[in-house]
C-alpha cells in the first residue's frame, strides 16, 4: 500500500532522511519510533505530499507521490493524516469538520456526507457532538473527531503524526482506544508513536528510525522486546525508564 | 439652559445639522472603503515574502502612520493644487483619511493573515482540498473572524477623526455645529447637540464590535 525506496529528503544542508526504504502492506499496522528529530514527521509529511522529496520514491497505492503535479490532490484522498495538534478547522463544527472535504474535494453531496460523517462521529465516541465546536472539545475529543475526519474520505490508509503527544495523560486512553478499534477492522495504518505499549499491542511491525535512516525493523515483539541493535537497545531503555 | 428651551433650540438647529450628519456618514463610508482597499494591498504586499516590495510598503505605511491626520489633509487641499490637482473639500477629505486609515486597516489585515492556524491550511492540503479552496473555505473564513472586531474599532475611530476635515471645510457635523455656534452664541446647546449625534452614530457601532469579539473570540 505505501513503499518508500531510498527516500533522501534534506532542508538546506541539514539531511533529514537519509535512505529510508519501508513498507505497509494493505492491513497492517506499522508504529514508527525514534528519538526526537530523527525525520520521523517528515517521513509521514513525505508520504502524504505535504514535504517534497530529493532523492528515491514514494509510491501510495500504486501512484507516484509528487506533490509539484496536479495528481497529488487524488493520491492524497488515497491517505488521511492525523496530526499531533489535531488542525480542526475552528470555525467550522465537528459535522463540518468532517464533512468539508467529501464535499468539497470529493464533490459528494451534502446529505450522504452529513450520514457518512454521523456515522463516524458515533464510531469514534462522539454521537451527538454533530454540532460541538473544536473550541468546546476536550484534547481528547478533538482528537477523535480528527480522526472521523481522515476517516470521511474513506482512504486506504491513515498517517498518524505523533496522536496522543499533545493530550493529557488521563485523555491519551480514549483516542488510542480508537484507533485499536481501525486496526482490528483491518485499516492500514502508519503511526509515528512514543507509546511503546500501544505499539507492542497493536502493531504488526515496528520501524526504528536515528538520524534519518531505519536503524531496525520487524516484528513488533522482535524490536520491541529483543532489540538487536545497540541504538535500538539503548532508546528503548530510555523511552521505558524515563527517570532512570 | 432648560429642557424645554433645549428642544426649542434643537429643533431649529437639527435641520441643518442633519445636512451635516449625512455628510459625515458618508465622508466615513467613503473613506473606509478607500482605507480598506489599501489596506488589503498593502496587507498581501507586506505578506507577499518579496521583501523588494516588503520594504517599501513597510516604509510607506510607517510615513502615513508618522504624520498627523490634520497636517495630510492640509496637504492634500492646500498643497495638491499648486502642482495642478484640484480637489473639492470632499475629495480631499475622503483621500486624507482614507490613506491614513489604510496604514491601519493593513496593519489588521496582515496581522489576519498571519493569524491563521498554519497547522488548518496543512490539515485541508492533506484532504486533498484545492488550493482555490483552501483559500476560500479555511483561510478567509478564519482571517475575517480575526480581523472584524478590530476593522470595527477602526471603522469608529474613523467615524470621529472624521470631524478632522472641518479644518478643510468639508461641511460635516463639526463644521455646522461651530457654524450655528458662532451665528447664535448658543455654544452649550449646539455643541451638546453635536456631541449626541456622534453618539448615535458610533454607540450603535460600538456596541456591534462587542458583539463581535464575543462571537468570533469563543471559537
Ligand atoms: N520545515 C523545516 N525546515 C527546516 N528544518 C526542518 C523542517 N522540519 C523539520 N526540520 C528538521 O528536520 C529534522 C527532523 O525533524 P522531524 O520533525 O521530522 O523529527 P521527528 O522525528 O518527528 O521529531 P519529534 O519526535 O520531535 O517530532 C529536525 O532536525 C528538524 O529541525
Ligand atoms: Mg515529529
């Protein structure tokens, strides 16, 4: 579904990804982990065309992703985001929020996107909500209506940037719970994460992304719980024993 | 100065101060929309990241902003004509302070634009929304819910420093009324009267600004 090969992506002379080659395959969960400026949201921000690129490809369902050409626009309904700061349009409901791009970038009308988009908000928790604005949700709230709106496009995978980073800790639970519920129905699904258990639980594989290149990769139980390399080893033990 | 003596008087006086409030409003609507233009250019020059037209416009709107009000209208009326512009006290009056309200209006627009979550024009890219719009549907709609509360401020203090162009003898509010004054001798009852007039006009607008920083501030 997504295939990155030998991904180069620089800004100025700072080389943030240096030959990233990776895979998700249609169904799988794969949770991207890594030190803080290791490229890990450039990365997301490459697959969805948000960020160009210098070097290797990236290929979404098939399609080329360039985001200087006009058909970027329809790999881009191809992969929803869902961004750490949530980005819900404010002046816009949580119905509105959800519907705006079936609408508007989808051309559907208006009453099937209002059914669709009422649906997800009760997939995600929030039936009723249909008229809450962003300003009067919780983080947590805001977060799964974000994610009912990468939903609304109906896209054959999701890119998660980092979901649950801005929340509040007692908040974190009900979106993760959320997106175990799109893994068990089987959405592909591409999630840059600290939250180890969430990864151990939910993932299929794990990548382990330093300084713009994949360190280790495989089995969520393989790197997570018999990490061979010694970076690997060493982030690990430092994201799980934070004070020691 | 008793009630009754007051309404006498007012009711002699309000005709011709009439004349003068129609000349006020529109000397203000006029020149807000002189001030808005402008300022929308000089808003989209000042956030265009071209800094050979960032610089200029950003001196341009620092001259206007650093000169008073009166001295440009006196330039404009006084001066204009002697390099072959003619222009009638009205005309003078409505591009006096509409370039100098558009040194403000830009300042309001620009800070508009640059107000808008980043992170929403981001988020309705990666929906495959058009850039035509992303513009009309999430950058405007915001942008104008971030400028209309202090447009609005502007728009009152430019209905007040309207009176300014009595100086060139645009025939406003402030202009009758020292007018009537000066022929009655009724300083008190004119001036009072004057003063409830610009009341009038800019309560209601005062209280609309209010409305709208309560509205748009919640979302
Ligand atoms: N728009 C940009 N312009 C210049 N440099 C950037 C830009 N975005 C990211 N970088 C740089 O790229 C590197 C990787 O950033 P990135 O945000 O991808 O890291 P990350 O792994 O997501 O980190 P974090 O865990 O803190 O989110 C950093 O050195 C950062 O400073
Ligand atoms: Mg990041």
């Amino acid at each position: 579904m997504i295939e990155i090969d030998n991904l180069q992506k620089s800004f100025g002379a700072n080389q943030v990804l240096n030959g990233i080659t990776m895979r998700v395959d249609e169904g799988e969960v794969v949770c991207v982990i890594g030190p803080s400026g290791s490229g890990k949201s450039t990365l997301l921000r490459c697959v969805n065309g948000l960020e160009g690129y210098q070097g290797g490809t990236v290929r979404v369902a098939g399609q080329q992703v360039d985001r200087t050409r006009p058909e970027i626009r329809a790999v881009r309904r191809q992969v929803s985001m869902v961004f750490q700061r949530f980005n819900l349009f404010p002046h816009r409901t949580a119905l509105g929020n959800i519907i705006e791009a079936p609408i508007f970038a989808l051309g559907e009308a208006r009453a099937s996107a209002e059914a669709h988009g009422r649906a997800l908000l009760a997939r995600v928790g929030l039936a009723g909500r249909e008229g809450a604005w962003p300003s009067e949700l919780s983080g947590g709230q805001q977060q799964r209506v974000a994610i009912a709106r990468a939903l609304a496009m109906r896209p054959r995978a999701v890119l998660f940037d980092e979901p649950t980073s801005a929340l509040d800790p007692e908040l974190v639970g009900e979106v993760l719970a959320v997106m175990r519920d799109l893994a068990r129905d089987g959405m592909t699904m591409m999630v840059v994460t600290h939250e180890m258990s969430f990864a151990r639980e939910v993932a299929d594989r794990v990548v382990f992304m330093d300084a713009g290149r994949v360190v280790e990769a495989g089995a969520a139980a393989a790197v997570l719980g018999a990490p061979r390399e010694p970076r690997t080893q060493d982030f690990l033990r430092r994201v799980l024993q934070p004070l020691g | 100065m008793t009630l009754s003596g007051f309404l006498a008087d007012a009711r002699e006086f309000l005709p011709i101060l009439a004349e003068g409030v129609g000349v006020t409003v529109a000397l203000t609507l006029c020149a807000l929309v002189l001030a808005t233009a402008l300022g929308v250019v000089w808003a989209l020059l000042r956030t265009s990241g071209n800094r050979w037209l960032e610089a200029p416009v950003r001196w341009l709107v620092n001259v206007i902003r650093g000169i008073p009000i009166i001295v440009q209208l006196f330039y404009i009326y006084f001066v204009l004509p002697d390099l072959g512009i003619d222009l009638s006290a009205f005309q003078a009056g409505v591009i006096g302070l509409g370039v100098a309200y558009s040194a403000y209006m830009g300042e309001v627009f620009r800070a508009g634009i640059l107000a808008v979550d980043h992170g929403t024009i981001e988020a309705a890219e990666s929906l495959g929304l058009s850039r035509l719009r992303i513009l009309t549907r999430v950058v405007l709609p915001q942008a104008v819910r971030i400028v209309l509360p202090p447009f609005g401020n502007n728009l009152i203090m430019l209905l007040k420093d309207s009176s300014q162009a009595s100086v060139i003898t645009v025939a406003e509010i402030s202009t009758q009324s020292r007018l009537i004054a000066s022929s009655t001798f009724k300083n008190q009852e004119v001036f009072t009267l004057a003063a409830l007039l610009y009341l009038c006009l800019s309560i209601p607008l005062i209280l609309l600004v209010a409305r709208l920083e309560k509205r748009f501030g919640r979302r």
